[in-house]
C-alpha cells in the first residue's frame, strides 16, 4: 500500500513536532541544571535537629543530618551563590519552625535566621550554621579552614582533654569566634 503525498505530508509534520518538543524539554532540563540560583537550591538539605559527636582532636562537636556542622567568620566577601554551593546552609524542612536540641546540645543555644532562599536557616549562638560539601560523615571536618568567604570552623560544645606531656593547645579547633 502506497502512501498519499498528504499522509507523507503528515509524518513530516509529526516527527518535526516530536522534534521540538523533544528540543524545548532538553532546553529546560539544561536550563535548571545550569542555572545558578537553581543549583543552589537542588543541594539544600534540612534537619530538625542539631546534636552532638565526639572528635578525637576537636572535642564534643555539633552535628546535623550526619554531617558535622560549621559556623562563619565572614571576610569582606560575601558569601553568596558559589559559596553556597560548597558551604550549603542547614535549613529546617518545610513547615518546621522550631529545630530540636539532640544529645549534648544546649537547646536556648539554638534559634533561626531567614536564609537566602527563603527558608529558616539554623543558628547556634546566633550564628548561622552551614555543611561543608566534603564532608560525608558525622564528626569529619574537612572545612576547619580560612577561605575567600572568611574563617569556618566547627562548633566544639566541650573542647578535648589534652594528653599528659602534649601541647596545651592542641586539639582545641573548634570555633574560637
């Protein structure tokens, strides 16, 4: 069975549609994917609660979500979309207005701020706290460090013992501001 010129006529016009259609959903794909506010907000993380874990150097720590949490001494430079990607803010769920003291950890220490993108930020002392994005585990701290953005540190709830014949100050890296 042979097809008439205005049954070619209608797949051509088919598989351009399909076409398009197949371009625009790649373009808003890539689009979301590249978009830097957007990016930001696809690693947003939240918990409800803030506890505590022991660091053989640092002492009692705070944590979140299983993941050690850190406090920032800004610099002159704000820290704003890069930043976030790799210092990402601990945000309580939607909903959830209040976080949760776990274990070791002083509940009238904790509070909220608003962050960036609306949503409320957890703060400890006042001061917002944030994940460090090379950190996977609760008690690592890859992000004791001084960058463009200003001096992150982790929260130490009680500072560890130091060892007889040791330096007195050794160990004692948790946030001193």
């Amino acid at each position: 069975m042979q097809r008439t010129d205005g049954q070619r006529a209608a797949t051509r016009r088919t598989s351009r549609g399909r076409v398009a259609a197949a371009a625009l959903v790649i373009g808003v794909l890539s689009a979301v994917a590249f978009a830097p506010g957007l990016a930001a907000a696809q690693t947003a993380r939240t918990t409800s609660e803030i506890a505590t874990v022991k660091n053989a150097k640092l002492g009692t720590i705070l944590v979140g979500d299983g993941s050690t949490v850190y406090a920032l001494k800004p610099s002159k430079t704000a820290c704003t979309t890069k930043c976030l990607k790799v210092w990402t803010p601990v945000e309580l769920p939607a909903g959830v207005t209040t976080p949760t003291a776990g274990t070791g950890v002083d509940q009238a220490k904790l509070g909220t701020a608003a962050a960036a993108d609306g949503a409320l930020q957890v703060t400890y002392s006042g001061k917002p706290l944030y994940w460090f994005v090379k950190d996977k585990t609760a008690g690592q701290v890859k992000g004791n460090v001084t960058d463009k953005w200003g001096k992150w540190a982790t929260i130490a709830t009680a500072k560890a013992k130091a060892k007889p014949g040791s330096d007195p100050n050794a160990g004692t890296g948790g946030s001193s501001f």
